[in-house]
C-alpha cells in the first residue's frame, strides 16, 4: 500500500519537472526558430554586421574564458565556488591602470613631451600585464588563507558565505580607496582602441581592434600554457590528483595544502592577465567592474561543465558569441544585454546541469 | 627569542597595514571627527588631538593582539616587551614612513585625491598633525612604539593580577547560582511567566514608541521591516538550507504591485491599500513558486548564482525601457498609495510602525507554528540531507518550493508596506546589496533562530541607522562580519537549538546531553 503511494508520488513530481522542461524548452526554441526565419526572410542584417558580431563575441569570450578557468580550477578542487574571483578580476585592472597612469607621468622626450608609455608601448603592456597579474595573484592567495582555508571541513554552505563577505569587501575597499568614479584606461597611442585592421566586407568597413587582437591572442597563448601546464607537469598531476581525492592524493605524499595556495595562484593570475586585457581593450574600469564578468564566466562553466578546463574554454567562448547576438536575434534591447547570459545559466541547468563537456555528475556535486 | 622577534614583527606589520587601509578609506578621520566630537567639539575630518587619540586606542589593541597567545603558554616578561615593542615599532614604521609621505606630497600640492579618495588635503592636513611631514612620522612613530609596549605591559599586569578571571569569575557564579536555584527555575519556565513577557514585550513595543521622535521610530520601522524579511529568507536558508541570494526580487515584486496598483502614475488605478496587501503577498508568493520551479533541482552554491541571476534579471527588467509601459522604467513610481483606516489617515511613521510590528508577528507566529510543524520537520530533514530525506518519503521538491513560496510571500509583503511608507519605489532600490544585507543578518543572527533574525537585524540595520557618519563603510564592515563570522561562529550569535549541535565541528567535543535534550524536544 505505502510502496504504490511512494511510486505515485515519485512519478508525479518527474513528470511536473518533465512538463516545466517540455513547455520551457518548446517556449524558448520555438521563438528562437521564428526570429532566425523572420531574420533570414528579411535580410535585416548583412555580412558585415555579423563579423563586426563575431569579432566582438570573440574578443570577450576570451576575456571570459580566462576568468571562467578561475573558476573551475577552485572548483575542481575545492568543490566551492570562489565567488569573490570576479573582484580578483576587479583589482587586476586596477594593478595595470596605475602602472599605465604613471609611465604615462614620465617625461622621455623633453622636446616632444612624449612619455615612456607612448615611446615604448611594448615595455609598458607588459609591466602593466606582471603588475596586474602580480596584484589578482596576491589578493587571490591572501583570500585564500584568509577567508577560505580556515573552513576548510565546514560544511558547503558555509566557506560560500565567506566568499560572499570577502567579495563585498574587497568592492567596498577599492571603492573606499580609489573612489566610485570610472576610470579611463590610459593605454599607448599606438594601442588606441579605435585603431586596428579594417577589412571591407559588403561595401561598408569591418573593424578589428589591436587591443581585441592582442586580448584574443594572448588569451589562447595563456589557455594553451594553461592545458599544457595541468596535463604534463608535476604540478598539474598534483592539481589533478588532489581534485580526484584529497586524501588519496595526500597519502600519495602530495601537499595538499601547498596544492590549493599554487591553484588559487594560477587561477588570480589568470584573473589578473584577463583584467588588464579587458582594461586595455574596453577602457574603462571601476570597482564594480568584477561582478558581471565574474557571473558569466560562472554562467560559461556551467555551461561548458564545472570543474572542465576545455569546457570553461569553450563555454566562454559561446557566452561571449551569444551575447553578442542575442540581442540582434532576439530582437530585443541591448541594455537587456546581462539578462541573456543569466537566461542562458537558468535554461542550461533546466536541461543539461552537467553542462556541454562535463561528466554526468552525481547529486552530491550538483 | 628569535621567534618573539618575528611574532612581534609580523603582529606589527598586520596592525600596520590595517592602519594603513584605515587610513586609505577614511576611517581615520571619520573617527577622528567622530572622537573630536566627544572631546567636546565636532570639527570635520577630525582634529590633531583626536587623531592620535584614535591611532593611539588603534595601537592599543595592537599591542593586546601582538602578545596574544594560547592559554596554555606562560607569557615570560621578555615575551610581552619584545612582542609589544617591536609590533610597535613596526606599525609605527609602516604609518610613519605613509604619513612623512604623504605629508612631502601635501607640501608640494600634488593632488592624491585624483588616485586616493580618501587624501584630500583637508584630510592629510589632519592625517599630518598639522606638523611638517618629518616631524609627524616621527611623532606618529614614536607614539604608536610607546602606545604598543604600554598596552602590552598594561595587560600582562591585568592577566598577572588575574582582574580579568576575577570578574568573569564573580559573574559566572551569580549567573549559575541564580540559574540553579530550583524556585527561580519554576518560574522561569512557567507558562504564566512567558505570556507575562510576552504580554509586556508587546506592551513596550506598541506603548514605548509613542515617547519616541519620527527619526527613532522611522529606523525602528526599518529594522522591522529587515525582521519580517529576515524572517522569510531565514525559512528558505535558515530552515530549508536554500541559499537565495535574488531574495531582493521578492521584495521588489511586493513593492512595485503596491506601487502600481495604487498610484497614480503610470496606470492610474488607485486601488485602495488594504486589499492590494494580499494581493502583493500573493503575487511575490507565487512568482517565488514560479522562480523555483526550474532552479530547485540544484543545490547549494549553484542555487546560490541561479537565484542570484534572478534577482538581477527581475531588476534589469524593471529598469529597462522595454518595460516601462508598465513598471516606469528607472524613473521608478511615485505617489505610492497610503492606508486609511475607518476614514482617518493611517501614515504617520507610527502607524507605520504599528503595522510593521503586526506583520512581524505575524510572521514570526506563522514561521513559529511552521518550524514545529511536519512541514519544518521536512524542511530541517532536507537542509540536512536531501537524499536521505527523499528516502525517508518526503517530497523534497514540494517542500522546497513551499519554502520558496512563503519566504517570498513574506518578502512581497515587506516589500508592501516599504513602499507604501516611503512613497517611492525606483528599481535601484531593489540591488543585490539588499540580498545581501538580508542574508548577513540571517547569518550574523543565527541560521534557522527566530531571536537570532530579530537580533541580527538590530545589530545590522539599527546600528548602522544610528551612526550615519559611518554609514560608508557599513558593506565593507558587512564583508567582513560574514568572513569573521563563518570563521569564528558560523552558527551565528544567537544559535537555534539544531544548528548549534550541527555546527559543532568534529574535532570540539559535543554535549551529549544537550543534544539528547534537544532531540526530546
């Protein structure tokens, strides 16, 4: 009797969960289909105006997918989400502003005026890069043994809390500090952001920023030194060990310890190279700066599959290409631009919570 | 003694960096306004006089941090001198050096305040003890160094003397020995004895506030409304164990349908207030079922970012253009309608605190028979572990939802009477910060602890209303209350009764018998 009672039950409450997937999935494909017909029906936009969308959808999801890597190298190991990575973004751009504001102080060429940033631009990115990453790795190690290691073996809820404290901590710190306004990012004349290569397609011209460039090629530079960094050295064998089994990985004769600091130290760089890269490339930065990216690259992982190096790649990457589209697709306001990325999150955990590349993963990890 | 040197070295060097990030944002001299003020007159960013007197309390507590050890440890004369001193010397080193820097910069009018907020040279005149800039680092050195060695000395002779045990010695025993006394036991837990309490609980709540100004009773109105809406996330995280940080979109939802229902502008229904109470209640209530619909299959931390999603999408909305046909985009809607009650006015700040303090008790009542009912029971088995309890025959996903459901239910009515009271609701009211102000006092309270909420929300939103000069670090002070806090006390300051033996970690040893206790209860 109580064994049929138990069954129905369990049908009914699949079978609610089956129609909401059924009547959302069919929703949201069905006006997808129609706004891709109504868009190839009417020819609204040509060529150009989607490789000007490529290129953007690539810039940023480069930019993301260093960020989401962050993410879900903690979350390999940790199975926590470093909530407060968005802010170690956030002070990375800072890092790379002040270096950038004071070569720019210095005077070479007394004749011309012409500072050391605009003499020797190359010298100055990459002190501007070594800053900023030197500053997310600091601040993503300090969080680490501050706000995170003593809660190690608290249950799960509990080290997310922290992060969410020191997130708003470290916002409200550089906002305290440095003050709310935005901050043009002063890069060298010869990475101005409106100079690039232009190529005709269709009649009218198809901008590709150097600072996009730069962004995009460094981003996959890192991505791959990243891969080959946790696939061949000791280092990553540990990474990988340790996010398998912590204890098995301990009596393996591994620091566990000394594994967690290096990753939140790979992952705060990482950080670090993405923050002064969107700061060069977007141009402007605040303390706000880290809570956006920061939820989309989350949103990217989910979706390529936590705790999956290639997944945040490619997930990212996908971001970056949907919401540079989606609101042409869908036809809607650009200022509606973030809702997207948080859609994308909500539908991709209604239908595929594994994500794109990831295991199919037990309910404990979910 | 090569470790006492680098103790005190390294103490030293932390409560300098602390100083100095205290100095960055411009805590010193908020303080030193605030401590100028005491000394008889407030003069802003503070005086010289009031700012040594802040940094010397500052280094005070350096020095009683630079000797701290476990009890076990004897402190040796030695220890607590080259302790004291040398984390003196090295924070007077570190905020020194940063004033004899600044103060050069001053008097060569560079403009720090382009980079530095905080260093405007009213302040940095101050932060410079009006002194030219060597003389000030040596000054403020030379302070901080004595004021460090004195409080480490000063509190080896109070621990020497033992005053510290004395005290909490002579407290503990009056506490147990009333506590223990079977006649004042039967009285304590006597029926009659609550509902006295209770009945004057409820006496001062309504009688007291009528003594008060609209400014007392205004901030009172507002820590209400944070218990009423503690009260409902407290039972989707405290009970449930649902991290909900979009909990702010509940309370948006309840405002806006009182606003647009009522006011004039952009639809011009002007229903009267009291029926569209529920209906703000109903709504919030149901777009919570809604939300959690697709989202209550995950747990924990991805919850955490879906409702978070959430909450930014309902106010993204709310302020787009697109929508403005209907909620005002972010001009937001004024006019909000007000009460009236047997043909009176009813919206002076009393009034609106009366009714604040109704749907509070209402609130804690309902969450009260709920915890102890069959739902709370499910509710606790799913916080605990969701599979098990599936086992066991419960509908989590019910359950869940029902959770969602009433925390935002309560929210939407919180939300009600916020923007009736304030006349005004504009969608950047409704940030993530509000979610997470909520969850701080949930957390600093205690998870799940009805007096916790209650607590939590006087300590978080009472106390930050009264000192207004220190209203801009409130976030940052908020960050770091939840980071010491699940550090220190995750189950917050004033614990259920479950969370408590739960929060115990393995290696603390667990009181057997209160957790038996508990379990009868």
């Amino acid at each position: 009797m109580t064994e049929v009672a138990v069954r129905g039950r369990a049908t009914r409450r699949f079978s609610a969960f089956r129609i909401v997937q059924i009547v959302v999935g069919a929703a949201v494909g069905g006006f997808i289909i129609w706004r891709l017909l109504f868009l190839v029906v009417t020819g609204q936009y040509g060529p150009e105006f989607w490789a000007r969308i490529l290129i953007g959808g690539l810039i940023i999801g480069a930019v993301y997918a260093l960020i989401a890597i962050g993410y879900t190298l903690v979350y390999g190991i940790l199975r926590m989400i470093n909530f407060a990575h968005g802010e170690v973004f956030m002070t990375g751009t800072f890092g790379g502003y002040f270096v950038l504001e004071g070569l720019g102080a210095i005077i070479v060429d007394p004749a011309t005026g012409t500072n050391f940033r605009d003499a020797f631009p190359v010298v100055a990115i990459l002190v501007a890069f070594a800053v900023g990453i030197a500053v997310s790795l600091s601040v993503a190690f300090m969080l680490e043994q501050i706000a995170y290691r003593p809660l190690r073996k608290a249950p799960r809820l509990i080290p997310l809390i922290s992060a969410i404290g020191a997130s708003f901590f470290l916002q409200n710190l550089f906002q305290l500090i440095f003050g709310a306004q935005r901050r043009l990012y002063p890069n060298p004349t010869s990475l101005n952001a409106h100079l690039g290569l232009v190529f005709d397609i269709n009649g009218s011209s198809v901008i590709i920023p150097y600072t996009g460039a730069l962004t995009f090629v460094l981003a996959v530079t890192l991505m791959a030194a990243l891969y080959t960094l946790v696939q061949r050295t000791r280092l990553g064998r540990a990474m990988r060990a340790v996010a398998e089994d912590k204890q098995t990985a301990a009596l393996m004769g591994i620091d566990v310890d000394r594994v967690i600091s290096q990753t939140f130290l790979i992952s705060g760089s990482l950080a670090g190279a993405a923050a002064v890269m969107w700061g060069l490339h977007y141009g402007q930065i605040s303390f706000f700066i880290g809570f956006t990216p920061g939820i989309k690259a989350f949103t990217a992982d989910v979706l390529g599959g936590i705790g999956n190096i290639p997944g945040a790649m490619l997930g990212a990457m996908l971001i970056g290409l949907i919401e540079a589209i989606g609101p042409a697709v869908l036809g809607i306001n650009p200022q509606l631009k973030d809702v997207i990325a948080f859609m994308v999150l909500v539908l991709v955990l209604l239908f595929r919570p594994s994500g794109i590349l990831g295991e199919v993963l037990s309910e404990e990890k979910v | 003694m090569a470790e006492n040197i680098q103790k005190g070295i390294i103490s030293g060097l932390i409560v300098g960096v602390v100083m100095l990030l205290l100095a960055l944002v411009g805590f010193v001299n908020t303080s030193a306004q605030i401590i100028s003020g005491l000394m008889g007159k407030t003069v802003e960013n503070g005086t010289p006089a009031s700012l040594l007197v802040f940094l010397a309390i500052v280094s005070f507590f350096g020095g009683m941090f630079a000797i701290r050890a476990p009890h076990h440890i004897a402190k040796s004369w030695a220890f607590v001198v080259v302790r004291s001193a040398l984390s003196g010397l090295a924070s007077g080193l570190i905020v020194g050096v940063f004033t004899w820097i600044i103060g050069t910069e001053l008097a060569s009018k560079v403009e720090m305040r382009a980079y530095l907020n905080a260093l405007s040279p009213d302040n940095v005149r101050v932060m410079t003890v009006d002194q030219p800039a060597l003389l000030a680092g040596l000054t403020i050195f030379g302070l901080l160094t004595a004021v460090s060695l004195a409080s480490g000395v000063l509190w080896h002779l109070v621990t020497l003397a033992g005053i510290g045990r004395l005290i909490t010695g002579v407290w503990t025993d009056t506490v147990s020995e009333v506590t223990s006394n079977p006649g004042v036991q039967r009285v304590a837990s006597s029926k009659t004895t609550r509902y006295l309490v209770y009945a004057a609980l409820i006496l001062t709540l309504f009688v007291l506030p009528r003594t008060f100004n609209n400014f007392i009773i205004h901030t009172l109105g507002t820590v209400g409304i944070y218990v009423l809406i503690g009260l409902g996330l407290n039972i989707v995280v405290g009970l449930a164990g649902l991290l909900d940080l979009g909990y702010v979109a509940f309370f948006a939802v309840g405002s806006f349908v009182m606003a647009l229902l009522t006011a004039p502008f952009p639809h011009n229904l002007l229903w009267s207030f009291w029926p569209v109470v529920p209906i703000c209640i109903g709504v919030a209530g149901a777009i919570g079922v809604l939300l959690g619909v697709p989202v209550l299959r995950l747990r924990g931390d991805y919850l955490a970012i879906v409702t978070l999603g959430f909450g930014e999408i309902i106010r993204i909305l709310i302020k787009s253009d697109d929508m403005a046909w209907l909620t005002n985009g972010p001009k937001g809607v004024t006019n909000v309608g007000q009460p009236i009650l047997f043909g009176q006015k009813f919206n002076s700040e009393l009034d609106f605190f009366y009714m604040i303090v109704l749907g509070a008790m209402a609130v804690i009542f309902v969450t009260n028979r709920l915890e102890h009912s069959r739902v709370g029971r499910s509710w606790i088995a799913i916080r605990e572990d969701e599979t098990v309890a599936r086992a066991m025959g419960i509908n989590t996903w019910f359950y869940k939802l029902l959770a969602f459901g009433i925390g935002a239910a309560f929210a939407g009515l919180g939300g009600a009477l916020v923007a009736s009271r304030s006349l005004f609701v504009g969608p950047e009211d409704y940030t993530l910060l509000v979610s997470i102000n909520v969850l701080a006092l949930v957390i600093v309270g205690g998870m799940g602890s009805i007096p916790g909420v209650i607590l939590g929300a006087f300590v978080l939103k009472g106390i930050p209303e009264l000192l207004r000069d220190l209203d801009q670090y409130r976030v940052l002070f908020f960050g770091i209350l939840l980071v010491v806090m699940m550090i220190l006390r995750p189950q917050g300051i004033w614990p259920a009764q479950r969370r408590r033996l739960e929060m115990a970690r393995d290696d603390e040893p667990v009181d057997l018998t209160q957790s038996a206790e508990g379990a009868a209860k």
